[in-house]
C-alpha cells in the first residue's frame, strides 16, 4: 500500500516536470472560460460588422450619440447588476426613470421649492419605491417579479396622472445643478456628457463593492444560498431591501439626467427599460438565478445592446426590428454561459 502511495506521488511529480506548460494552459481556459470574454467577443463582432457594413458607424457624430444616451440606462443598469446577484429583479425601473424627473419638474416649474430641494424630493420618492418593494419582497414573501411588476404599474399610473399625460418641459435655467447632470463638453472631436463621468465613477464604485468589500461577498451569497448566507450571519432581508432602495435611486437619478439632457420629462419615458437593463446585464454574465454577477460584462452588454440598436437604424433596417436583434443576441448568450458553465463543472 505503501509503495502504491508513494508510486502516485512520483508519478505526479513526474507529471510537473514533464508538463511545464499544464497550470498557464489551466490559466488560459479559465480566463476563455469567463462570460465576460464571451460578452466581448459578441460585443467585437457586432461592432466590427456594422462598421464594414457602414463606416459612418464609427464616426465620431455616431459615437457621440450612442455615448450620449449610453450612460443613462448603463446607471439603472449597475443597480440591477447587484440586485440580480442577490437573486432578485426590478420591473419597475421603467417607470421609477419617468417618475423622478416629473415629479422634479412640477415641484420647479410651479414654484414650490428651489430646484435643489425639488430635485432631492424626487430622490426621496425613489427611495421610498425601492423601499416598498424591498419590503415587500422580503418581509411579505411575494415574488419580486409579481411586486415590481405591480409597482411598475402604480408608478406609472401616478406619472400619467399627475401630468394628465402630457410631457413636461424641463428646467433649463443655467445653474450648478444642470451642469452637473447634463453640461456637455468635447473630447477628441467627440461630444460627450457629464452623465458620462457618473457613469465611469458608479461603474467604479460598483465593481469595488461587488468584487472587493464584504458586502459584496453578501450579495454574491444571498444569491447563490440565501438560507445558508442567513444561517452565517448574513443580513439577507437588509441587504436586499438596500439593494432595491439603490436600484430605484439609480432609476430615477437616470431619469433626471435624461429630463435635463433632452429638456423633457414625460410620464412615458423609460417604457420597456426595464427589459432592456435586464438584458444588459443577463447578456454581460450576471446569472438570471443569481450568485454571479459582473460590473465588466454589465458594461460590454450596455455597448452591445447601445451599437445593436444604433447600427440597425443606420444599415436600413426597421427601429422596430430591434427587438428581434436583442431577443436572438440574449438567446445567443444564454446558451453561451450555460455551454461555459458546465464547462467549468466538468473540470
């Protein structure tokens, strides 16, 4: 027996020193083996394509429009990174985009507060929308789907109903405010936006939280076994009531960065967002069942879903038919992560 043992070790041994190159080609596949490679390898033929298929593509006009609206679903789409890690989704996002900036709007234009207060108010509603569903998903038991869902229509109900259905024109007096959400500057002959440097600074902030801290390690946990994440001592109930509450904050801040870009807040801005984030986020790599969720790959989905639904529009082919891009590209990646993640299982 003993011999046998110590057979299995020379062997082993033996094995390192004739296959040096066995843990560098171990690292290679795992690093092929990550959705976000996948994610970018769509993301680079996709752009690639529609640059030969229309060179105007990448230009730099094209580019300033696509980088113009980019951050503003990329934002929602960060917070709903985090809550999708954590197991749970947000339907209402849509909804809570339109609501912020209406109700920012009323309260300026009519001269009830400054547009200072009036804009923390707005936040203050979307905080108690997230808190709501947070609560009810949690304390209740009610899936997150039905409750957002339920939400989703409320809080688009109260945008049409205040507004009587009628966009409002947004504040577009100078001030600190307006150029902190929607001033504008030129970089390398692009057009950019300020929404652009929140964007990158959540996006660092984010990636930091999800891959660094240990409320990161919460999240990843609540996703992928809540009862024994509970069972160490993790407060899952908190942590996704948080999340939640983040994630409708980032809505609505989106919201009002796009109302004061485009001089405009209507009760209906945002429909079908949050279908859209979702995808973005599902097609970077973060897990539908949560557990797993990536800061990287939610950015690559933002650029793929942004270059798919501008380069339809400038080969030819019908707006409307962005749907069906988006609906195969997701299937696409679906069945990509799964082929990768038992992969990974076999070895």
């Amino acid at each position: 027996m003993a011999m046998k043992v110590g057979g299995r070790l020379l062997e082993d041994e033996m094995s390192v020193v004739t296959e040096p190159d066995v843990l560098p080609r171990r690292r290679w596949r795992g690093i092929a083996a990550s959705p976000e490679v996948a994610s970018l390898i769509i993301l680079a033929i996709v752009l690639i394509g529609f640059s030969l298929a229309r060179p105007a593509f990448l230009s730099p006009l094209n580019v300033s429009n696509m980088m113009a609206f980019l951050p503003e679903l990329g934002i929602i789409a960060l917070g709903m990174t985090l809550l999708l890690t954590a197991g749970e989704f947000d339907l209402s996002v849509g909804a809570t985009f339109a609501l912020g900036p209406v109700i920012v709007m009323l309260l300026a234009q009519n001269g009830v507060v400054d547009i200072g207060t009036a804009l923390a108010i707005g936040l203050l509603v979307c905080i108690a929308i997230g808190t709501i569903n947070g609560l009810i998903v949690t304390k209740i038991g009610i899936s997150s789907f039905l409750v957002t869902l339920s939400m989703l229509m409320i809080v688009r109900g109260v945008a049409l109903y205040i507004t009587q259905g009628f966009p409002l024109k947004a504040w577009n007096e100078p001030g600190v405010f307006v150029t902190m959400l929607a001033g504008s500057f030129t970089l390398g002959g692009f057009r950019l936006y300020t929404s652009l440097w929140w964007f990158i600074g959540l996006t660092i902030l984010t990636a930091y939280v999800l891959n660094y801290s240990k409320l990161g390690n919460w999240i990843s946990a609540i996703g992928s076994n809540r009862n024994a994440a509970v069972a160490r001592g993790v407060p899952a109930d908190r942590v996704k009531i948080g999340l939640f509450i983040l994630t409708s904050v980032l809505a609505g801040l989106a919201g009002m960065i796009s109302a004061f870009r485009i001089s405009n807040a209507s009760p209906v801005a945002g429909t079908g967002y949050e279908l859209e984030v979702i995808a973005m986020v599902v097609v970077g790599g973060t897990a539908l069942t949560g557990g797993r969720g990536t800061v990287l790959g939610t950015i690559i989905g933002a650029l793929m879903l942004r270059a798919i639904r501008n380069g339809i529009v400038l080969i030819g082919v019908p707006g409307l038919a962005f749907n069906i891009f988006v609906g195969a590209i997701i299937l696409v990646m679906l069945i990509v992560h799964a082929t990768i993640q038992k992969g990974g299982g076999r070895r």
